[in-house]
C-alpha cells in the first residue's frame, strides 16, 4: 500500500484549514439554529397580532401566503390560491378600491394601505389592514408584496366609539354633538355632495306631566317610541337628531320644496298625536314644531329662526307647526292667546330663553 506523504509543513496546513472548515459550519448551524429561533417567534407574534404576509409575482402570476393570511381568510393552509378567486371574498367597493390602489402603485412604483371588508370562504365578515409595496427590477415592477392583518376587533371597537359619540344612546338617533357638527357644515365640504335646505325643530307637549306622574323610566319608552315615528315621518331625511331632554332637530335636503317640508311637518304633528300605549297606559303627548330654510343664513340664523317659529307655533295652542317668517324676530302685538295656549311669547323681548339663546349664538358662534 502506498503511503502519501505530504511536503513539509503541509499537514499543519491542512489542519488549519479543517479547523477553518469546522469553525465556519459550526457558525452556520448557530446562525441557522437563531434564523428559526427568530422565525418561530416572528410566526408567533405573527399570530398573535393576526398579521400574515403576502406576495404575488407579476410575471408568473402566483400568489404566496403566509400561514396566518390563510387563516383570516379561512382557507386550508397551504392550498393553491387563485387571485381572481380570493377577490371574490371582498364586496365590490372594498374590491374596486383594492383594485384602483393596486394599479396606482404599480404604475407608481410606489405602495399603499386600505381597510378593507372580506367575507371569508366560511361565511364570516371581517374587516383587514392590507400594507403593500412595490419591487422593481431595472425600473420595471416586478413583485408586490406586503402584510393582510386581521382589525375586525379594532373596527368593532372603533364603531363602538364612533356611535357612542354621535348617537343618542336611548332613541338612537344622532345627538346634539353631531347635529351641531352637521348644521355648522352648511357652507362647508359636505355641503356641495349633501345640501341642506332646511331646519326642523321639535319640541314634544306633554312630556314633563307624563315624565312627573309616571316617571322616568316610562317617559324614556315614550322618547323610544317618538324617536322611531320621527324616522317614519321623515323617511327622507338628511339628519334626525335628539338635542334636548324632548327637544329634536331634522335637516332636510334642498331639492324639497317648502309644501313638502310642510308636509314633513304636518307628519311629524300627526304621528306624535298619536298616544302612546306603555304598561298599560295610554300617553298623551303632542309635538310642535319650527321650520326655517337655510336660504343663505348662517348656522346660528338658522337654528334661531326655526326656534322662533317653533314658539310660534307653541303660542298659537301647541300640537302644530309654522314655518319662519321674519315678523316672529319683532316683538308681537300682544293679542290673546287661543283657548288652553300659553300666553303669547313676545320674541326677542319678554322669552327668556329664546332671547339669551340667540344672544349667545350670536356672540360666540355656537349652537350651546
């Protein structure tokens, strides 16, 4: 058998170099022992945050989840995807924005982002955060890929707040808040895509003797009752909003003509004349109401006209509606009231609340 010899010095170098070799694969097995480390809790803080991530190549046309992307979408993990299929998950507006977006970046080679709703292969509505960008390739688009996360909680909470803040818990109609937030946009950026034409202001008759005799808790299935005849009355209504203990607030649009915002009115009348059967009882209420047209007043205007006609419409017996007019802001000529009206309000003058009402609109701006 033939022994190799090696030239002098030569086994220490190979030596060396094995040693060189183990060094570098034990280095490998570290680096590759703290790459799936990382990856087991990236999976797991993937989950945890319901974030999955996605890729599609442009040229190939194929499509790359990550585990937890099928699990939003409720699909078997793993399984083929088809684009055009998955799309189908989503109602056509979430659909057709995904779409503009998608074209946009990829002209662009920019990214995006959008909350979209989906409903999943089992039936269930979800909303998700998609996150996209762009790869390019010698400035050409060549991939684009980006996260899907699961906000459906988020979007609950979300809403949850949102109605919290703007509707009336009890009646669910809009509260004041929105309503101010709604009339002081007259001449702003929802005016020109949802013009208003015109304030309705309700004040309901009878309530306090029904809230005095019978309590709160059966004057507030009456508020219930009233909030849902107002929606009956005014199906057409921009806005329906409770702004007082039994005072409430309607925003018609500007294709209505005045009969037919009289119409609304004499509805509104005839709907809360109607009594109210709780627990045994039958409740009597009533409804006046104001009416003005925006016809080129300021916010404050507005809510002040319709709150004087309002009163006029309560100094002439209650259970009725009137529509502004001017001669309402000058003080009245003192004449008898009808037969159970109140005495006769003398705006501007002698009505305590509508004259320090319409001064602080006046001075500051506000609705409060």
């Amino acid at each position: 058998m033939t022994s190799v010899s090696f030239p002098q010095g030569g086994a220490s170098v190979i030596a060396c170099q094995q040693a060189q070799l183990d060094a570098q694969a034990l280095l490998i097995e570290e680096q590759a022992a703290a790459l799936a480390h990382s990856r087991k809790i990236f999976e797991r803080a993937s989950a945890a945050a319901r974030i999955g991530v996605w890729e599609y190549n442009l040229a190939s046309h194929t499509l790359v989840w990550t585990d937890v992307v099928y699990d939003i979408f409720e699909l078997p993990r793993g399984c083929a995807l088809d684009r055009n299929e998955i799309l189908n998950c989503y109602p056509q507006s979430s659909r057709k924005m995904l779409e503009i977006l998608r074209s946009r970046a990829i002209e662009e080679r920019s990214g995006f982002s959008l909350d979209a709703e989906i409903t999943t292969t089992k039936g269930r509505l979800r909303w998700i955060r998609i996150t996209a960008s762009v790869e390019c390739d010698d400035g050409v688009a060549v991939r684009i890929f980006g996260m899907k996360q699961d906000i459906t909680e988020e979007k609950i909470i979300s809403d949850q707040m949102r109605y919290l803040a703007e509707f009336d818990v009890m009646t669910g109609l809009c509260n004041r808040s929105r309503f101010q937030s709604r009339l002081s946009d007259l001449g702003g950026s929802d005016a020109d895509l949802n013009p208003i034409g015109a304030l309705l202001l309700v004040d309901l008759d009878g309530f306090k003797q029904v809230n005095d005799t019978y309590g709160h808790a059966l004057g507030d299935e009456c508020l219930k009752e009233v909030a849902l005849r107002l929606r009956n009355a005014c199906p057409q209504a921009e806005l329906v909003a409770r702004i007082g203990g039994d005072e409430f607030g309607i925003l018609l649009g500007a294709h209505l003509d005045q009969r037919a915002m009289e119409e609304f009115a004499r509805a509104i009348v005839e709907g809360l004349s109607r009594p109210v059967d709780r627990r045994g009882h039958s409740l009597k209420l009533g409804a006046s109401v104001g009416i003005a047209r925006v016809e080129a007043c300021t916010p404050s205007e507005l809510f002040i006209h319709a709150d004087a006609a309002l009163y006029a419409a309560k100094a002439a017996g209650r259970n009725r509606f009137r529509m502004f007019d001017p001669a309402m802001m000058r003080v009245d000529s003192g004449c008898a009231p009808a037969p159970g009206a109140a005495a006769p309000i003398r705006l501007m003058d002698t009505d305590c609340r509508v004259f320090r009402r319409a001064r602080a609109q006046a001075e500051t701006g506000r609705l409060d």
